[in-house]
C-alpha cells in the first residue's frame, strides 16, 4: 500500500500527515507532493523525513494507490488523469469533482457505499460546513424522513487557509497596536466583526458556499431534501459552528432525537443547557466528531426541530473525512 498526499504544504495537507500518523493508517511508503515553491521541502513523518517532489505530468504515481490531493480545484482538474492514469485512487478535497455524476461525494458515516464505484478513480470529498451538517441529518434521517433544512453557517478562518489565520491573529495585534488592519484574504477586516459572505455570490443571491450546502447534501444523503443556507465568516481561528432548523415527515420527540444522536457514527452529544454545557469551537478545535447540542422543538412548526453543531472543519470537514474514505476502501 502506497499513498501520497498533494498539496503538503496547506492547512489540510498538513493535517492529512497528523491525521494519517494518529490513525496509524497503514501503508508501506508516504509521497509528498507539491508546487515547484513547495518542492524540496521536507516533512518528519513516524520520525522519517520525506521531501516533497514537484508535481507533474509525468509517472510519479506509478505503483501508489491512494492519493489524497488538496491543492485546489485547478490543480485537482489539471492532474486528475495523470494522478489516476496507473490506478491510484485520487481523494479530492476541492470542489472540482464535487457534482460530477460518475464521481463519487462521500460522508463515510452517511454514504460510504458509495466510495465503491469510481469509473473515473476519483473520490470527492465534501464542502466542510455539507459534512458536518450532513453527519447530524443522517441521525435524524435514519429516524424519519428530513424534509426542510434551514442553516445558518458560523465559519472559522481556518476555512479560507493558513494565510487566512494567519491574517484574523494579525488583525488583532495590528488593532491593539493601533495600526490599522491588514485585509488581503477576505473582503473586510474580520476581526472583531462578521462577514454575512462566504465564497462569491450566485445569480440567485446566494453565495456559491450556500449552493454548494444545497447540492450536495441532496447528492450524499439521495434524496430529495431541501436546503436553505446562510454562510457566515466569524473571527474563529478552527472548528465550524451551524444552527440547524430541520422538518421531519412525523413529529419526533426529544428523547427520541437524543437517543439518536447519541448513537449516531461520528456524533458526540453536549446538550445540558442546565449546566451551560454545549458544544464551543473554542474547546473542541482539533477534535474528530461532530458535536451537536442546543436540541429544541421548533417553536414554530409541529414536525420541526433546531440544534446546534460544532465541528472542526480541517479534520472531518476535510483531512480525517479523506482518511476515513481510505480507510473504508481498505476494508472493502
């Protein structure tokens, strides 16, 4: 078993090298790869050093079987069959492949069947704030049928990039400094404000980040669920926050939505309001699951039910969900 990661040097990359090491994912040799400016650096991995060799179209991925790309959509549609063209399997973190009919998107704890048909070799992976959401729904689905969503989005930094954190802890000393702040990887000064717009917006009025929620949620979960999104840039440094307004088909009671989400794959239940206990990006950033607490009745429709979720965007939105479709796959 022979894997490589592309787009080493990023945020997801990064974390796919702690995630893979964490998990003990088993393989017999790492690739690294990366732009001509990455190319040459080297990373400790299980105590090894591994330098990142330059991506290109040539038969670098002859003999490797798994290659977990996250480099951006570009790069993603420019090396896809060079990646592919030997066997590999390409796990993709960008949008590139997303709603492609012959490619697979896939939440291994909604639709990991799914990872098994790839007549392209290539595995999408979902758009971080779908993931998270899509983990919370399938407790509900798997109870009763999920109608409606409505969903408000509260997106860490971490979401735009490590240059992007990097911007939001700037902003902060640069203000406290009395400097003004420095605005490159977003559209206004994020620190110490809210950004209602995340990713460009659509004909519709919403943003491509809210279409992308719509899409594809319908496509991992196939079904017909309809989905309303409001995505929020918040000066958070990791871990994605969402508030969840669902409408089941039958009126689900509360201890039944408990008992659900407690025993859902990749769920962890914080709900005890009584002791203001409840799911925080502060403390849960770099955690594995999805957290889910706040869980009322909807005020305003019989069927209807909201919650709140926290989740770290780099890891199941991203890195552990790419490792996790591997790891399936190896299964199998």
């Amino acid at each position: 078993m022979n894997i490589a990661i592309v787009g080493t040097s990023g945020a997801v990359g990064q974390e796919l090298l702690r995630v893979l090491e964490e998990r003990n994912f088993p393989f017999d040799e790492l690739h690294l790869f990366g732009s001509s400016r990455s190319a040459g650096t080297s990373y400790t991995f299980k105590g090894k050093q591994i330098t990142v060799k330059e991506l290109r179209h040539n038969d670098d991925f002859r003999g490797i079987d798994i290659a977990f790309v996250s480099a951006g959509g570009g790069t993603s549609l420019e090396f896809a069959e060079t990646i592919t063209k030997h066997g590999a399997i390409m796990i993709d973190n960008s949008s590139a492949f997303r709603m492609e009919d012959d490619v697979p998107l896939v939440v291994p704890e909604v639709n990991a069947e799914d990872a098994l048909n790839t007549p392209r070799g290539i595995i999408a992976n979902p758009n971080c704030t779908t993931a998270q959401l899509v983990v919370a729904l399938k407790a509900i689905e798997d109870i009763t049928h999920i109608k409606k969503v409505h969903v408000a989005t509260y997106q860490a930094a971490s979401g735009a990039g490590a240059a992007a954190m990097q911007e939001l802890e700037h902003q902060y000393t640069q203000l406290v400094n009395g400097e003004k702040p420095t605005v490159s990887k977003f559209a206004y000064q994020l620190a110490y404000n809210l950004i209602p717009q995340v990713d460009v917006f659509t004909d519709n009025g919403y943003t491509k980040e809210e279409m992308k929620m719509y899409n594809e949620t319908r496509k991992i979960m196939h079904s017909n669920i309809e989905v309303s999104a409001t995505c929020v840039r918040v000066p958070v440094m990791r871990a994605h926050s969402e508030a969840i307004w669902i409408e089941t088909e039958r009126p689900l009671s509360l201890e039944e939505v408990r008992t659900a989400f407690s025993n859902a794959d990749g769920v962890e239940l914080i709900d005890n309001p009584a002791n203001k206990e409840y799911p925080m990006p502060l403390n849960l950033s770099g955690k594995d699951p999805v957290y889910v607490g706040r869980i009322r009745k909807d005020l305003t429709n019989e069927n209807g039910l909201t919650f709140w979720t926290v989740s770290d965007q780099i890891r199941k939105g991203a890195a552990l969900n790419a490792v996790q479709i591997a790891e399936y796959l190896i299964r199998q």
